[in-house]
C-alpha cells in the first residue's frame, strides 16, 4: 500500500503530520499538532503543488517517489510563500533539476529572496509567472490561477482544476490540527477541526476580513466544489466544506458565530479575579448559558482571541500596574487592536491600591475601538467589596439585554 491518499483521480495528498512543534510559528500553542499539505498531480505533464516545512523534506520526496517512481516533476506551482509551504524548494529543485517554478510576480520575487532562485538569481531555473485567470495545462488537466492577496501574504493565489472542480486554496480554510490517519474530511471525525478553525482564522488570518471577502467573491463563480484541498488541515469535501465555507464568511465579516461572553482579567492578588467570577455568577443567573472565563496569565491569547471572534460580547478586567494595565491585559488589547475587530459589546472594570488607571485605559482602548460601553465601567478601590457588587449587576444586566 502507498503511503499517499488519492483525493482524485491522478491527484495525490503528499504531505505530512508535525506533532513535535510546540508552537506554530513560534507563538500559537498546537495541542493536536498540524499537518503540512502539499499535494502531486499526475497527468501527461507532474506537478507539485507547494512544498512542507523543511523538517520533512525528506518525507515529501518519498512521498513522490511513491506515487511517479523516477520519473520527474515537471512544474512546482506555489500558492503561498510561508516557509512552511516553501521551504522545500531547494531540495525539490536538486532533485528534479529540470523543474519549472510557478507563481505569480510577487511569489517570484519571494523564492529569490527567501532562497537565491530565479531566472536572473545565483541558483537559475526555469520560472513561469502567471497572473489572475492565466490557464497552465499539464495535459488531460488544466490549472487556472486566481490571485488572493492578502490571504494572508500579498503574494496568495489559489489554483483551480476545472474537471475535477477542485481547488488547491493555500492557507485558505486551512486548521491546526494533525491528520490522524485519514486525509479526506469523509474518513476523519472532523468535531476537533472546527474550535481549531476558528483559532487559526482569528489569529493568523483575523486581520484581513476585507481581503478574505474579495476572496469568496472571486471564489463563488467556481461553486459549487467538489473538493478543497488546504495547506493545513483535512482535505474538504461536499460533506464539510458548505460549513466550512460559512464559517470564513462569518469571521470575515466579523460576525459573531454565537451570543455569549468572554470574561478576560489579569489579577496579581484575586481581587480583579473575584470580580470576574461574580460577573459569571450574576451572568448565570439571567439565564446567559455560554460564558468563557479566561486568566490572561494562564490562557494563551490565541485561545481568547477565538473566543472574541466566536461569542458577541467581551469584558475585560485589569488592575493597574506600574500605572497602566497589568502587562498580559495590555497585551490582549494590542492584539484586539491589529484585528481591527468592528463591534462587540464591551464593559470593563479596573482596581487600583492609590492611584487608578487601569479603567481608564480600557475606557480609550473602547473609544479607538468604536465598541460604546455597555454600562459605566466599574472601578475598584483596593480590594473587592459587598458595595461594588450593584455595579455588578448592572454590567450583567445590560449585557444580558443586549444578548
């Protein structure tokens, strides 16, 4: 048995499975690990869409042996330059010397930079740059391309195969998440992939909803397809990839997938904390079910940061610290800013020992949001006090009115 899937008829899952990283990209945390997708197709002409992480160069190109034994891989096509897509070239060139690179301006100007390839680089080969619609024909196949930019990289373009009404979309609806054992969304339980989905879009894509939308656009002529094949993730089919496809219109257009709360606080002594979990408390007992309580300094941002983009409304709770908000607060906030996220219902509430700030900066963090508070924000003197709990309840009641 070949160690590859077909997805179609001469078309081949030739990636791999990372469980060893930590991080992606040195900062999302991967609890279920990530799949480097790269997939062959092979017709009168062999092409190689996009390569993996350099780490598993070697498994890419016994994955092609396995499938076209020696004979050579015509063209690699890339749709996207992130080096966990691109960092294989240099050994696919070496291994098929004859290769032609395919891409757009920008991903060509990228492979030179990124690696010294290019017709007029150190490291020459033969280069074929496409544009938006331009047709490549492999034979019984023919790709077209269509230019993405700014999903996520300026450079993005997906490649399109007509008879098979298959996409290979780049980073587009793309997971965290490794494969475990099967490639196709058909042989896999898929439950895990959807939470994972929204952590991925929010924190690596969240910033370029506009973008994502003139995406769909281009991409709605081509349905209904039949099969999507990511970068990461499960290969989709028309058994998920309607859910899948809402959901990148739901986020890229900032729309909350569900009405709920995310509470986020930092506390150094649980005075910011108590506050958090009475708003819970009286949150619960208006009957608002689907509540997220996060500590800042024990949940990753990532995790918070899919929550925000899930549930409709946020409150965030910070002491001051050396006279502004309590570090891990603060850093919440910058990455709420770089996403440029266009509403949410938003209350806050602050302590301080002598001198209050903390309320105060979430107050402009508000107003350079656009979010209007919900309620006065509450602002706590020392420690928390039966006094303060009326300011509680008006926070939750006008959020639960809003809900």
């Amino acid at each position: 048995m070949k160690p590859v899937t077909e997805i179609a008829h001469g078309i081949h899952y030739v990636g791999t499975n990372d469980r060893t990283k930590h991080r992606f990209e040195g900062l999302w945390p991967l609890p279920y690990g990530v799949s480097y997708n790269a997939y062959l197709v092979d017709d009168e002409k062999v092409a190689l869409i996009d390569t993996i992480d350099a780490s598993f160069t070697g498994r890419l190109l016994e994955n092609i042996r396995a499938v076209i034994g020696d004979r050579p891989v015509d063209y690699l096509i890339i749709n996207h330059m992130e080096p966990d897509h691109s960092a294989s070239i240099h050994a696919i060139r070496q291994a098929y010397p004859d290769i032609t690179i395919v891409g757009n301006a920008k991903t060509l100007q990228m492979v030179e930079g990124f690696y010294g390839i290019g017709e007029n680089a150190p490291t020459k080969t033969d280069i074929l740059t496409v544009g938006d619609g331009d047709i490549l024909r492999l034979g019984r196949r023919e790709f077209q391309f269509f230019l993405i930019p700014m999903v996520h990289w300026p450079e993005t373009m997906v490649t399109y195969c007509p008879c098979e009404k298959l996409v290979f979309s780049g980073d587009a609806f793309g997971t965290f998440g490794a494969l475990d054992g099967g490639i196709i969304d058909t042989q896999l339980d898929t439950s895990r992939f959807w939470d994972e989905m929204v952590r991925y879009y929010s924190n690596i894509v969240g910033k370029y909803g506009g973008p994502v939308q003139k995406a769909l656009e281009k991409l709605k002529p081509l349905l209904p397809l039949k099969t999507v094949c990511p970068t990461h993730g499960p290969v989709w089919t028309e058994k998920d990839f309607p859910k899948v496809l809402d959901l990148y219109d739901r986020l890229s257009r900032y729309e909350p997938l569900e009405k709920g709360v995310v509470i986020a606080y930092g506390s150094m002594y649980g005075n910011t904390e108590q506050t958090a979990e009475r708003l819970a408390r009286e949150l619960a007992a208006r009957g608002v079910q689907k509540i997220v309580v996060h500590n800042l300094s024990s949940s990753h941002h990532s995790f918070v940061i899919r929550d925000i983009f899930r549930y409709s409304a946020l409150v965030i709770g910070s002491p001051t610290y050396n006279m502004h908000l309590y570090p891990e607060v603060q850093a919440l906030v910058d990455d709420l800013e770089l996403r440029v996220i266009p509403s949410r219902t938003f209350a806050c509430f602050g302590g301080f020992t002598w001198a209050g700030v903390a309320v105060k900066r979430l107050t402009e963090f508000s107003e350079r949001m656009g979010w209007p508070l919900v309620a006065p924000p509450l602002e706590i003197k020392q420690g928390f006090s039966p006094e303060k709990s009326d300011s509680v309840v008006e926070i939750a009641d006008a959020i639960t009115q809003k809900l």
